[in-house]
C-alpha cells in the first residue's frame, strides 16, 4: 500500500481533490462488513448500490480524469473505482441523514432537474417524455425511474452537505498557521494557498465525517461486497 502510494502520489492528489470538490468521500470503509454478491457492490441499510452503477460511474469518472491529460493503469482504475464506490456509499448516508433530519425533495425539483439537463428535449421548450427516455437510456443506461431516483439522492445528499460543510469552515489564519506548522515555513504561501486550502479543509471534514458516519453505522449497517483492490 505504501509503495502505491508512493508510485501514484501526484494522480492520486488530483483525484482525491477532485472527488472532494464533488461529494463527502468517506475513507473508513475497513471497519465495515464485507460479503460476495453478484450484482450488489454494496448496501446501506436496506439500500442497494448495484455493480451496474459502480461500473458505470467508475467510467465516467475514469474518462474525465483522461481528458485531463492522466493515464490510467489497471492499479490506479482499481483505485479510482474504490474511490467511486466510497462516493456512493457516502452519497447515500448523506440522503438517508437528510431523510431523518426531515429534509425532502418535491417533485417539482426533480423535474425542473431534469428540464434543466435538457434530457427531454430543448431546456427552453416542449418536454418529450420519449426523448427524454430515450437520451437516458443512452447517456446512462438505466430506466427514467432509477435516474429520477438517483436524482432525487442526489439533491438530497447535496441539501445535507451544504448543512455539514457550513459547520466546517476555515479562517486565513487557520489556512496560514497549518502552512507553517507543515511545511516550517511561509515560503511560497501564496502560490500554494489554495490547493493546501483544499487538501487542509478535506482533512478537516473527514475527521469530522469520519465521526459521523461511525455513528450512523452504529444504527444503519452498512456493507461492502468488493475486494480489497490495494494491499
């Protein structure tokens, strides 16, 4: 694992950064169970993530990080899928929370979504439910029932993360002292200000997160259903 590390340090920044950007990742996921399931990657509560949905994410996700100009071996993918399926599962733990905190998502969002995608034809005019079937099943491949209720996910884990990430906020100075105590200096602060503001502010709601969903995992369990993919 050290040695993995090491050869991918780099790649491995830029994609943690970038999952970060995009969602909660929750590193924890040693502690809970694992099992074999041939269509199922994992479960939170009584909640399925399919393979499909791993498989697939896992490849956009793959190719996004290529059109930045990154190859991929078979390690790093392995890694990257890991990382997707931690997304996932963290995805649904924020859905679930928000449910619990009685946050709700109409069906009027859902739609006004979908409408903004333009996944039903022109955003600006008639919607065309069969275009609109038509364009999920190629873009996505899945029904328009699993994408609405992906979507509906989706929003609510959004809604739940802004309430976290308001609880977790950095000062300059906060940003400032922690340059200092890890690198013994302020050499080059600025230039480096905001990328170490990003991995210093990771660090902090992982920490934070890692608390929460410990908890959340002592009354909802959650399962893996995927080898290790780095020893």
């Amino acid at each position: 694992m050290i040695s993995f590390l090491i050869k991918y340090k780099k790649i491995i920044l830029i994609i943690t950064l970038a999952f970060f950007l995009g969602s909660i990742v929750y590193l924890g996921l040693d502690a809970y169970h694992r099992g074999s399931f041939s269509t199922v990657a994992a479960k939170v509560g009584k909640k399925e993530i399919s393979l499909r949905t791993l498989d697939r994410l896992t490849q956009n996700r793959a190719q996004s990080i290529r059109d930045q100009g990154i190859d991929l071996d078979d390690d790093m993918m392995s890694y990257v899928r890991a990382r997707v399926l931690q997304s996932l599962i963290s995805e649904e733990i924020a859905a679930q929370a928000a449910q619990e905190s009685g946050l709700g998502v109409s069906d009027y969002e859902v739609a006004y979504n979908i409408k903004s995608l333009g996944l039903g034809g022109d955003p600006n005019g008639a919607f065309d439910k069969n275009v609109y079937a038509a364009n999920v099943k190629r873009v996505m491949g899945i029904s328009p029932a699993e994408f609405e209720e992906q979507l509906r996910n989706g929003i609510l884990a959004s809604r739940f993360r802004t309430i976290l990430y308001s609880l977790y906020k950095l000062t300059p100075e906060e940003i400032k002292h922690s340059y200092q105590i890890q690198q013994g200096n302020l050499k080059d602060f600025d230039a480096n200000k905001k990328e170490f503001a990003l991995q210093l502010m990771e660090t902090k709601m992982e920490t934070a997160q890692r608390a929460f969903f410990d908890d959340f995992n002592q009354r909802v369990q959650i399962k893996t259903y995927l080898q290790d993919t780095q020893d």
